[in-house]
C-alpha cells in the first residue's frame, strides 16, 4: 500500500503491448504513440500530447516550456512541485518558485494568487505560471471541487497568467466527481488550464510513463525541451498500447479502488483512528505514536503492510488494482491484532 506506482500491468495490457505496432519516435513515426498522444490532448480538451518519462519529467518540462530563466512560477506549498521534485524547476531552468497557501482541500483563493503576482518592475522576476494539483496528493487524495473550472477560466480572464495543472491522478479526480454527476466530461477539470499532465504509471498501472498535453506551440516547445532532457523515445508504442488498454479498463478500476478505500477508512475511523477525509484512492491517518512514524511503519512491515509515512509523520496507504477488495478486511485484522 505504499504507492499506485507499484500497480502491474494487467494480462490484457501485456498482450496489447506484446500486438503493438510500433514505429520510431524520435522520426515522429510510432503509430501507437501517436495515436495515445491524441487521444489525451483530445480528451483533455487540448490540441496535442507528448509522452514523457514521469510526472515528475513532464512537470519540469511544461514549466520550462512555460517560462523562461529569471522568470517565476507559482506552486502551492503541499504540492508535488514544491515538495518533492529536488525544486529542479530552479537547478535546471532557472525559474523562480513561488509558494503560495493552499485551502484544505487544495483550491486557492484568488485573492492570495493575485497578491502573489510580483509587480511589473526591475526590481522583481516576472510571474508567468501558476501550478495546481489535481488530485492532491499530500492532501490525502483530495479532488479539486467542481466549479473551481470557472473560477479559473474568470481569473484568468483579468491576470495574464498561464496555468498548469499536475494532474497525476487526474482520472481519481474524474471518476470521484463523476458518481454524483453522471454527464461529466474529463474537459471539465482540465478546462481554465494551458496544460497538464497526467501519469500512466499510477492508477494506469503502466511500468512508466506520463502524458502532458496542450496548444500545439506550447506541445512544439515542450518536446524540444523533452529531447534536450534525453526524453526521445523510440518504441514507445509498445508503452502507448499498454496504457490505451489500462484506459478501457480505468473506470472500473478506478471506481473500485475507491470503494477499496472508502471502505477501509470507515473500518479505520469504527476503531478509533484519526483518518483525513478520504475522496479517492489514498487514506492519511495519524497513527499517534511517539517520535517520527518510521517505527510505527516498521511495525507494519512485520504484519505484512507496506506503507509510506509523510514528513508530518503521518501515514499513508494507497489503493490500486492490486490491492483487491477482500484485502480491506485483511489489512484490518492485521492492524488490530495481538501481534501488532
Ligand atoms: C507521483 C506524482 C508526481 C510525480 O510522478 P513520477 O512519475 O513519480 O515522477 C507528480 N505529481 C503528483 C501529484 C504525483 O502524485
């Protein structure tokens, strides 16, 4: 449980992988890859796609494709972007980050954002990008609430500002939302947003792999940005009829990963324990022990679960395909055993 990264492919992603035809990318000729690159920009309402290698790489690269050096971006405090990627936007593309508060359940107030934008003047980097996350990971899973869409696109309407969205799990958000609002469309979340990427290695179960979408500049300007980083993949078909097949399957999948977590978090809070609001696939509870959580997450290894403990020494599970329904009652009786 400690990670949707560590999901598999399923028999029926192998075999679309083993039939694929494939060609060579770096040529622009892998017909598969093409076609899954499309297939998201379409989707996301966008003009084109790119693959990249990981969330981490496609983040990186749209906001290297976004802004140039001595320019600012800015991110809110629990993201990923901030959090954890090494803040390679400044070591590598000399953008200048701006942590800016969120709300629990990961929205802004425009207000904090306009506030943030540094003035038009010498003395200050220009504030080209602002960076959302949907869902949220370090907050426990959270999906954006819809309506924020057209808060955004309002915004945006009075402030120059480009907009990403690191949507890693974006189809957590999309299948949640979607159970109370049947007609809704996965354009609906990405609407207000110039790009955004979305991971094929988590719920997808793809060995790797993640694609950013946008206006066919932006998409020319990333891929440049893609090869120079050693991005340029060849086959990469194989990967694309992978993910397509996991795609047919997603909604399933999906759905019943948050049953899965729906119905732990309810065990969890019967027996006492403090679980954060659970909307998708990942559950936060505070395990109240003493000192960091790292004795608390040994103590799990031995009954069995594999687990991750945040820097607030909180702990975290996180539910995919292969972790399966029966699994809750398992994980239960292992956690409030004796031995435990
Ligand atoms: C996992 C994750 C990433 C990074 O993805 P990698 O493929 O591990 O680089 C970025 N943002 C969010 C919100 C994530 O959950």
């Amino acid at each position: 449980m400690r990670s949707d990264t560590v999901s598999k492919m399923s028999k029926s992603m192998i075999k679309a992988l083993s039939e694929a035809q494939v060609g060579d990318d770096v040529y622009g000729d892998d017909v598969t890859l093409n076609r899954l690159q499309d297939h998201f920009a379409s989707m996301f309402g966008k003009e084109k796609g790119l693959l990249t290698l990981s969330g981490t790489m496609s983040n990186l690269i749209s906001i290297l494709a976004h802004c140039e050096r001595g320019d600012a971006a800015l991110c809110t405090k629990s993201s990923h972007i901030n959090v954890y990627e090494q803040g390679n936007i400044s070591s590598i593309g000399g953008v200048f980050p701006i942590v800016i508060p969120e709300n629990p359940d990961g929205t802004v107030s425009f207000e904090d954002v306009r506030r943030f934008i540094l003035p038009e003047n010498q003395h200050f980097a220009r504030t080209k990008l602002l960076c959302l996350e949907n869902t949220q990971n370090l907050l426990s899973g959270r999906a954006l609430p819809l309506g924020f869409n057209s808060e955004l696109v309002q915004f945006k309407s009075k402030f120059p500002l480009k907009t990403h969205l690191d949507g890693s799990r974006l189809l957590n958000a999309y299948f949640f939302h979607k159970e109370t609002n049947p007609s809704l469309k996965v354009e609906d979340l990405t609407e207000g947003f110039d790009s955004v990427s979305m991971c094929l290695s988590k719920g997808l179960r793809c060995p790797l792999g993640s694609v950013l979408v946008g206006s066919e500049e932006f998409i020319g300007r990333a891929h440049r940005w893609r090869k120079a980083l050693g991005g340029g993949f060849r086959q990469a078909g194989y990967f694309a009829a992978a993910a397509f097949q996991s795609l047919m399957e997603a909604e399933e999948v999906i759905r019943q990963d948050h049953l899965n977590t729906r119905a732990l978090g309810l065990e969890f809070r019967k027996r006492g324990l403090k679980v954060e609001q659970n909307d998708t696939n990942i559950i936060v509870f505070d395990p109240h022990v003493d000192g960091s959580g790292a004795e608390y997450i040994g103590r799990l290894g031995k009954v069995g679960i594999l687990a991750n403990t945040r820097m607030d020494g909180k702990v975290r599970f996180v539910f995919h395909e292969n972790i399966k329904e029966e699994d809750v009652g398992d994980v239960v009786e292992r956690m409030f055993s004796q031995e435990f």
